[in-house]
C-alpha cells in the first residue's frame, strides 16, 4: 500500500511537471522563461542566477549559487543608459560574460527582477531569463534553498553595447501621437491612468491614444507565474494591441512597462520598446498632451430643472 501512495505521488508530480513545461513550450518565444525544477537541475555555472529580492530575504533563504543584486541600485544607475562604461563594469562585475546564462528572479510577480531583465536585454546580455513563478514557485516546489551568501564571482569581461531601439524617448512618443508609428501601452493601474492617482506627479492622465493594460494581469496572482499563451493574447487582443506592430510601453518609470515588454517578447513580438522615463517625465512636464476622462455631467433629479 505504501508503495502505491508513493508511485502515486510520483506520477502526480511529473504530470504537473509535464503540463507546466508543456505550457512553457507554447509560447513563442518559451526560452525567456525558465521553469524551477530545469533550473534545478542545471549544472553548477550553467545560469548566473540573480536574487533581485531585498537583502533581508536574500538572507532568510534564497536559490543556491544566487547573487544578490541591489533592484533600487540598478534602477536609479540606470539613467539615460548611456554610460556603457559602468555597466560594462556592473555587469561584467557578477560574472556574466557575452556567452553566459542569466535568470533573474524575485518575490513579487517580475515586477522587480522584469526591470533586471530589460536592463540586461538593454545592455546587450543577449540570453537573459525570467525564473517562471519566481521565489513562490520555487519555495512551492520544496527545492533547495541556501541561507549561505554566495561569495563573489570572478569579473568577466563584458562590454556594454546598448540596443538603443529597446528604448523609446519622450521625443519618439510624442510623433507617435501623431503618425501612430508605433502602439504606446499604459502599463499603469486604471487609477493611474484615469487621472486619479497621481503619484506624486504634477498632472494625472494619459498619454493620448494609450491602450491600457495593467501589468498585473499578466501574470496568475496565485502563482506568480505567467499566464497561459491563449490568455495573454486574449488581453492583448482586448486591449487594442496587436503584437505583430511596434510598440513602447510605459509607466511609472519603467518597471512595470519592463515586465509588458517582457510578456510581448514571450509571445513573439520583435519589436517592443520601453518608454522608460514613462509618467516620472510625462506627467510633471507642461507642454506634453495628457487625456483623462471628463467628470460626468451631474444628471437632475427628479423634479429638479437642469441648470444650462
């Protein structure tokens, strides 16, 4: 009896396995993610895994062999990628090499390791992964975690060669108002894009002619995976955007718009360009055109006359 439960275990195990690798394979582009148990299997130096997590859960627990990289660090050092010097450093200072592996990981849905991703991409690091579900996929798989810092890596030599058609400047959106050369994609929650969450800027709003697709539906909010093939490209449909057309995507400052540039790649796209800069400029600059829905008019009561 105890042999039936565990054989019984066993193949439950590998047809969920089977279905989550299956599923990977249907995408397009299925190399830009990486599933838990083939990362676990890798050889020793195969991938240069990256923990894009704060320092206090890199230290709780983390994937063996990970390097902690600083997100916050990265995301303001980044500026207005043209220092290929530092990065040529920084990159190059983690060990990765043009020929190396990379997958990033964290604990909130890409949003953060998506960022590390774009940058990588960006910089010319030209095989660069998401770990599919992240550190809650690989915690719910039961695979081994370190709490031992992984110690450094010997620097490689890496030079940074930015592929500046993966970002779009302020300049660009701006034509693209007008002669719709590319399709702009608002990444930003609806409150954001309707005006009402300001975010500190000074206006609130959108950009004219923006579709809108709140990054958060990309990926299952119970695993943190991404969604199937067939439910990404039935939001992408909803939303107006066609995959087989340019486009920039943005919000805040360039984060969420990463992980959307991240799901349209997955799905074939070749030309998804990130506007990074996004709503942090847009949105506190006065000469830039910003649409947002009109307050309803108030409807009379009854019995009330409407006021002309």
């Amino acid at each position: 009896m105890r042999r039936f439960y565990a054989l019984s275990l066993v193949i439950a195990v590998l047809c969920v396995t089977l279905v989550q690798a299956a599923e990977t394979a249907s995408y397009p582009r299925p190399r830009l993610l990486i599933e838990p148990g083939r990362l676990a299997k890798a050889k020793p130096g195969q991938f240069v895994i990256l923990d894009v997590r704060s320092q206090e859960a890199y230290d709780e627990g983390h994937i063996p062999g990970a390097i902690r990289v600083d997100h916050d660090e990265w995301k303001d050092a980044f500026g207005d990628g043209s220092d290929a010097e530092a990065w040529s450093k920084r990159i190059g200072g983690l060990g990765i090499g043009p020929e190396s592996s990379v997958v990033a990981y964290d604990g909130s849905a890409c949003k953060e390791a998506g960022r590390i991703w774009w940058i990588l991409r960006y910089w010319g690091v030209s095989d660069a992964r998401l770990l599919n579900g992240g550190w809650k996929a690989w915690n719910a798989k039961k695979l081994p975690v370190s709490t031992e810092a992984t110690p450094a890596p010997e620097a490689a030599e890496f030079k940074a060669t930015p592929a500046k058609r993966r970002l779009v400047s302020k300049a660009q959106v701006l034509r693209a108002i007008k002669d719709h050369r590319f399709q702009i994609i608002d990444t930003r929650s609806n409150d954001e894009n309707c005006g009402i969450d300001l975010k500190k800027n000074l206006r609130g709003g959108h950009i004219p002619g923006a579709r809108h697709l709140d990054w958060v539906n990309l990926v299952d909010p119970e695993t943190d995976r991404f969604k199937s093939p067939e439910e990404l490209r039935k939001l992408f449909d909803e939303a107006g955007i066609d995959i087989n057309q340019p486009t920039a995507s943005h919000c805040q400052s360039g984060g969420r718009a990463s992980v959307m540039v991240f799901a349209l790649e997955l799905m074939g796209a070749k030309n998804a360009g990130n506007y990074y800069p996004g709503w942090s400029e847009w949105g506190n600059l006065e000469d830039t055109p910003i649409e947002k829905p009109e307050a309803e008019e108030k409807k009379p009561e009854a019995g009330e006359k409407s006021e002309k």
